[in-house]
C-alpha cells in the first residue's frame, strides 16, 4: 500500500536526494543496471500515491496546506496539523523532503513570496517563523507570542518584511521581521 511505501521512504528519505547511479560506479554496465532498479522504484511510488490519493499522512488532522514557491515544478507541498507536525512532501513521489517537530498543534502556515521563510500558527497562539534554504531543513528564525487564541492564519507581505496573524482571540497581529 502507499501508506506503507510512503512511511518506509518517510525513514529513508534519502533514497531518492542522490541516486546510487549518479554516483561513482566500478563499470557503466553497473550503472545501467541500477537506473533500471531506481526507474522502476520510482514509477512503483508515483503509482502508489496515486492509487491511496494522499502523498502526505499525518498522525491527526491536516488543517493546512501550502506549495513552496522555490520550487517552480509544483511537486513541493507543505502540510501542518494536530499531530504539531509541519512536512514537506514532494507529490510526485511521496517522499518526506523534511519533518518539524513543533510543541503546538499547526493551524495555518504560509511561505514568502521566494520560499526564503515559512510562518506557521499555533494552537497555542505562537507564531513560528523558519528560514527555509534549497536543499537544507528550515532553521527557526523567531517564535512570536502575543495571541491568546489559536492561529487560524498566517500571510507574508509582498516584500517579505511583514508577517500578519489572525487569531481566534478576534485579532489581527502584524509583525515586523
């Protein structure tokens, strides 16, 4: 099943970051033989996200949902819910590109217009905010409190500067990063 698939490759997502043909082989015989292997694994993954219809399972509810704009393909989706977990996940294939931890159930998240920063709300009222670089997990940049109800959403400023937050406390927060 593509749940189980998915989950496997969630522990091994490095299976598909750099595949063994790209690297140092003893014989061009060997690399053809393994880019069979990695095609045919690779269409078996697509064929399985679309079979189960999701390429993303959380342990919880999924309240929110956002591409990363850095990828002009469209294959990275970032999802957070209750289970105050936030992935990112390539469509195509199901692969977990990153997972974050948070201490807080995840009501909305967004990223900036270059995908340089992701913003998620809390139902603890915080805001986080991460720096988010090709190729690398996020790293927190600042959590911002001052809500005293959940975070149903987050949106960023054209130029990135501004950070809006509405909470369900009946108020609208801007922040300045």
């Amino acid at each position: 099943a593509a749940g189980d698939g998915a989950s496997f490759l969630e522990r091994f997502d490095y299976v598909l970051k750099e595949l063994p043909s790209a690297g140092v082989l003893f014989s061009e015989a060997d690399r053809e033989y393994i880019r069979g292997h990695e095609t045919a694994f690779v269409e078996q993954m697509k064929e399985a996200v679309k079979r189960n219809g999701y390429i993303a399972k959380h342990n919880g509810v999924v309240n929110c949902v956002a591409f990363d704009p850095k990828d002009k393909d469209g294959e990275l989706v970032v999802s957070g819910g209750d289970d105050k977990v936030i992935k990112l996940v390539n469509r195509r294939t199901g692969t977990t590109v990153w997972t974050l931890e948070t201490n807080t159930e995840i009501k909305s998240v967004a990223f900036t217009r270059d995908g340089a920063m992701l913003a998620a709300g809390g139902s603890d009222g915080t805001v986080q905010v991460w720096t988010v670089a090709v190729g690398s997990r996020p790293v927190e940049k600042c959590s911002l409190t001052g809500h005293s109800g959940a975070v149903w959403s987050v949106a960023f400023s054209p130029d990135s500067k501004t950070l809006a937050s509405a909470s369900r406390d009946q108020t609208v927060k801007l922040w300045d990063l």
